[in-house]
C-alpha cells in the first residue's frame, strides 16, 4: 500500500543506501588487490614529480598528436623500468612523471630524446690537451684542462689565430636555451652554423670552444646529414663526427648485460633490424682499426675501436655504466626515441617521512573540521544533531570506499590538494543538513507538529539543496576542466563529495529524520531540540484559533 501524499517510507530508503554501501564495499574487499587503502599521491607517500616541457626547433607549441605519443613512449619506459604505480599525463603543453617511492633519479632521465645515431668518428681530443680558448677568458665557458700540452690534432687550429668574432659565436651557440621561443630557435640555428659546418676551420674553433658542461641547444635538433662536433657524456673527452650512417631506429632490440670475461662492467647489447644490420656490416668491414661513436641525443655513450667486421646485426655499447644506468639506456633505446625534445621544468621530490606528516596534518584537519561541526550541531539541534553526525559517518564511508575504488579503476591517486576538497565538501553536506532543519524549524513555528512538517519542509529544502549542489558541482566541473596540476585532484574530489552527499541527504538524513519525528521519545521538545519552536507554534495555533479567517495558508512563506 502506497504511503500518503507527502510521506515516504524510511525503511525502504535506508534499505536501498545499505545495498549501495554493501555494494560498494563488495567491491572493494572481493575485486582488484582487495586492499581496502587509497591510492595516496607523492605528496602523501613520497615519491618525485617531473614535469617536462616540450622545446620545438622552431619555438611552436607541440601538437597534441606528438605530446599523446611521446607520453605513450615514456609510460612505456616507466613500465620497463617496473617501477610501479607510475603515472604519465599530459598538463596543457607539459608531460608530469608521477614516480613514489625512492626512484626519483629514473624518473628524471626518462624524458631525455634517446635519438640514438651512429657516425663515424673523424677526430677524438681530451678535454684537457684543449688550450683555453679566448672566448672562456670572457666568461663564455669553463673547459677543464686549460693549457694542456696536448696537441688539438690535424684540423684544430691554433688557438692564437682563432678569430675573436667566430669563439663568441661558438660560445653563444651553448648558453642555455632561452625561454623565448624566438631566442632558442635562433640559438638552435646558431650552434648548427659552427658545430655541424662542413668547414674544417669551423670545426676546429668549434671544437676549440665547446663547453662539455654546458646544456646542449642540439639536443634533439641536430641535422643527421652534416658531421657534428659534439662531446662524451662525461665531459672527458671532445669529437669531430661525420654524418650519421646508421640511425636508431634500425635498432630491433636492446638489452643490459652484466659483467663478464669480454667486458669487465655492465654493457648495453643491440640487435640490429635487417637493413641495420647490413649497414653495420658493411661500416665495420670497411672500417677496421677505426672508432665508431654511438651518439644518443648528441652526447657520444661510447666511442670504441672497430676490432674487426661484425656480420650478425649485433654490437655492444660499452662505458662507464652501472646496472641502473645500462638497464635505463637499453629500455630507453628498445622503446624509441621521443618525437619532442624536453626541458625539465620542475622536479619536486618528496621524502616518505615528510609525506607521512603532510597526511598527518590534513587528517588532523579532517578531524577537527568533523568535530567542530559535530558540537555544533549537538549545541544547536540536539537529536537532530546527532543524526547530522550519523549521516556524515555513513558520508564519510562511501567516499572512502568509492575512492578506494576510483584509484583501483582509473588511476586516481589521493593528494593533499584532494584531501582539501574532502575536508571543504564537510561544509557541503553540514550546510544540506541545517538547510532541512531550519525549514523544519520554519513549519514547526508556523503551527505544525513535529511530525506533519517534515514532509512540508522536506518539500522546501530539497530544492534549496539540489540548486546548492548543482552550483557547487558545476563550478568543481569548470575548475577540473580548465585546471592543471593538483588543482584537478581539488576539483575531482569536490564535486565527487558534492554528489555523494545528495545521496545520503535523499536516502540517509531526511529518512532517519521522518523515523525520528514519528518516536515518541525523540519527538519530546527536551531531546529534539525544538521546544523553543514548538513553543512558537502554539502561540501561533492559538493565534489563528482567535482569528479564524487567517489559516495556515495564509501564513506559509513561499518557498525557496
């Protein structure tokens, strides 16, 4: 039998609140890891963030077609790291590695280019056989090793007849990429006129000049037609290379391997394709007795002497590695090259320990913020009250459980920009609950019982409560789209709770609400809370009995 007009049957609505909640709970102990624990943030467990910002050779914004595949090729480094929980997202025209726990070092080399070439080497100097050039008096670079008794080698001129004009140039060529999209495109044109001229003199000065400390312009732009003067990885060690005869992409597999009788350190193994490896054939056949560079993003890795012709399509990249750091080479070799070259914007490292009390101090927010609105509501609506507070434990409950569950599914990880949210959505849900009191304080006055104005002041604050949260989520919704960084965990979680929280006002609170106005006992105007109203009320029923023209209707507001 259906219940009146204006009445609802409470069981049924907790019922259904208990089935979602159940439901919910279901999932999270019997699906996935069963792990009844969030996905935290690196802000909240440790861990490093790198964002990478996209550098053009021309200075123009990426396109979103190479960001989306150069995010694809560094989730798939990441991966083959196995370092897990990892994430790769694109913020606007930047890729953010989120990396927790203690490898924070991977995750800032995974966004170096990897355009790995191979060329022949035409002239290889120590750093320190280099004289100082005149440009590094001026505070143009700072090459170790000056006045080495070293000779610079055929095609190094000597340093008293380079030109004053050409070293500057040179040393321009390196400063740091500017900001300015114009300045590093020229800057970029810049170092490819002296360190890829096809000018044996040019070359010389620019070799001469070359500071191995400085960040590289070329980095992911130099021309693989034209020789390159260029240095090793570990600033020890100056070359004049010639065009590239071999590229990376020819590169079928790569491997780390550890130490043996060959090779006494990690080395870095490459399986070549079919037309890779007939090339590499055909170079080290004609070229015995000669040095090879392996060039990965204009740095030379390895340099070593060809021994004899290698016809199997495989070769061995040898240098200073560690396990780490061969492992990290041979996964960024076997995933590709990155179409974008990156600059590290920012890397923000986080400490476990300090993660652990940032948490610290925002449950201890989350708590005092519940128990603040707890007294008041217990000072202010007695019973009422107290089922604010059961309504926000239940709340508080499905949100744990549904974001156990998000970071499951989708990858959403707690921070404390969403924690925030969480604690700010308390006021959301604490103002739908004083927004349904006060309309039932207003019946209450107006002359009706306790029982007979739930339903009128339900009818009242229902659309006060879904105008609020409709507000409240709609600006959450704009603030996620047009945000970046954490400020979207911020707006994720706020409008998560804003909708959770319509929830439980429709199945938990009005319910309990309508139970309570039905009991005797807390229907009393001492446990209620609502004896002053009350009072109001039969001043007013006495009033309209004195005057029996004016009726209840003509004394009901309009509603909200």
């Amino acid at each position: 039998m259906a219940p009146p007009a204006g009445q609802i049957r409470p069981g049924r609505y907790l019922a259904v609140f208990a089935l979602i909640l159940v439901g919910i709970y279901a999932l999270v102990f019997f699906t996935g890891d069963r792990k009844p624990t969030p996905e935290l943030g690196i802000d909240l467990q440790g861990g490093t963030r790198v964002t990478l910002t996209a550098r053009t050779p021309t200075g123009q914004p990426p396109t979103q077609e190479s960001l989306q595949q150069a995010r694809q090729i560094i989730e798939q480094r990441v991966n083959g790291l196995g370092v897990s929980g990892s994430e790769v997202t694109i913020d606007g025209q930047n890729l953010v590695i989120t990396v927790p726990g203690q490898n924070g070092e991977q995750a800032k080399r995974l966004g170096q280019t990897a355009e790995l070439n191979f060329r022949k080497v035409q002239q290889a100097v120590p750093v320190s056989a280099l004289p100082q050039s005149p440009g590094k008096t001026q505070g143009q670079g700072s090459t170790s090793g000056s006045g080495g008794s070293g000779s610079a080698g055929s095609g190094s001129g000597p340093a008293g007849t380079t030109p004053q004009s050409s070293s500057n140039g040179t040393a321009a060529a390196q400063q740091p990429p500017p900001d300015d999209p114009d300045s590093r495109a020229a800057a970029i044109e810049q170092a490819k006129k002296t360190r890829q001229s096809t000018n044996p003199q040019v070359q010389a000065q620019a070799l001469q000049a070359l500071n191995c400390s400085a960040p590289d312009p070329l980095r992911g732009n130099a021309d693989p037609q034209k020789p390159l003067v260029t240095c090793n990885q570990e600033g020890t060690e100056k070359y004049v290379l010639s065009p590239v005869f071999l590229e990376g992409q020819q590169v079928e597999t790569a491997s780390a391997v550890p130490p043996n009788q060959q090779y006494p350190g990690w080395t870095v193994n490459l399986q070549f394709k079919g037309q890779g490896a007939q090339k590499w054939a055909d170079f080290t056949s004609a070229n015995v007795g000669k040095r090879v560079a392996f060039v990965l993003d204009t740095q030379v890795v390895s340099a070593p002497q060809v021994q004899s012709a290698q016809l199997g399509g495989r070769t061995t990249i040898s240098g200073n590695f560690t396990q780490e750091s061969a492992t990290n080479l041979a996964n960024t070799l076997k995933y590709g090259s990155l179409p974008l070259a990156f600059d590290q914007s920012t890397a923000e490292t986080v400490s476990p320990t300090l993660g652990i009390a940032s948490m610290e101090a925002a449950l201890l927010a989350g708590g005092l913020g519940l128990i603040l609105v707890a007294v008041y509501c217990l000072a202010y609506y007695r019973v009422l009250g107290l089922l604010t507070i059961l309504s926000l434990v239940l709340s508080g409950a499905v949100v744990y459980g549904v974001l156990v569950l998000f970071g499951r599914w989708i990858g959403f990880t707690l921070d404390l920009p969403g924690m925030a949210g969480f604690i700010i959505a308390i006021g959301i849900t604490a103002d739908s609950f004083i927004v349904l009191f006060e309309r039932l304080k207003d019946e209450i006055r107006e002359g009706r019982t306790f029982r007979s104005a739930v339903p009128r002041s339900w009818a009242r604050a229902r659309r006060t409560i879904l105008s609020a949260d409709a507000v409240s989520f709609l600006a959450a919704a704009v603030l996620y789209i047009l945000a970046v960084g954490q400020v979207k965990g911020f707006a994720f979680t706020l409008g998560m709770s804003t909708v959770l929280d319509l929830i439980v006002v429709f199945l938990v609170t009005h319910p309990l609400v309508v139970l309570a106005s039905k009991n005797k006992f807390l229907s009393k105007p001492g446990v209620s809370g609502l004896g002053a109203v009350q009072r109001m009320g039969e001043r007013a029923r006495a009033a309209r009995k004195r005057s029996p023209k004016q009726g209840p209707s003509a004394t009901t507001p309009k509603e909200a």
